[in-house]
C-alpha cells in the first residue's frame, strides 16, 4: 500500500564541533508515501531488519533528525515485513 516517491534521497545535515559546523549528506533507502504522509523507508535483511540492532536503530534516528521526518518504516524484504517506527 505503499508508493515509492523518491530512491535513494540525500539529506544536508550537520553537528557542531568545537562551536563549528561540521556538514554532512546521508541518504536513505526510499521515501515512501500512504494514505496522504511521507515515509523514510530503509530496507533491510537479516539481523540488521531489527530495531534491536544498534546500527540499524542509530540509522533511523539519524534519519528522523536530519530528514526531519518521524514517519520512519523497516521493510524487512526476507521476513516480507514493513515496520512503523516512532522515536
């Protein structure tokens, strides 16, 4: 039920370092839309599907950061799951 809007989309970001600005791009898997909300989709298999795995979690809360964006989803393509995560 979900439409693919955007592969691949890079995000400015930055943190500041000493009191100076460090920039940074990152780039998610998808941005996705449904029922009228934009969605940032990463895509995973394996351990690295779940929450529970620290890279995976540091990943999508960067993403709701820098995207500025907490509409966040796990699509698992080997458990053929998709996941609503809120931080």
């Amino acid at each position: 039920g979900y439409k693919i809007q955007n592969y691949q989309p890079i995000a400015k970001g930055h943190v500041l370092q000493d009191n100076e600005k460090i920039h940074f791009d990152i780039r998610a898997d998808l941005i996705v839309s449904k029922d009228k909300k934009l969605y940032i989709a990463e895509v995973k298999t394996g351990a690295s599907a779940s929450i529970k795995e620290i890279n995976t979690r540091r990943q999508l809360l960067e993403y709701s950061k820098v995207f500025e964006n907490n509409n966040l989803i796990l699509i698992d393509t080997e458990k053929n799951k998709i996941k609503k995560i809120e931080f």
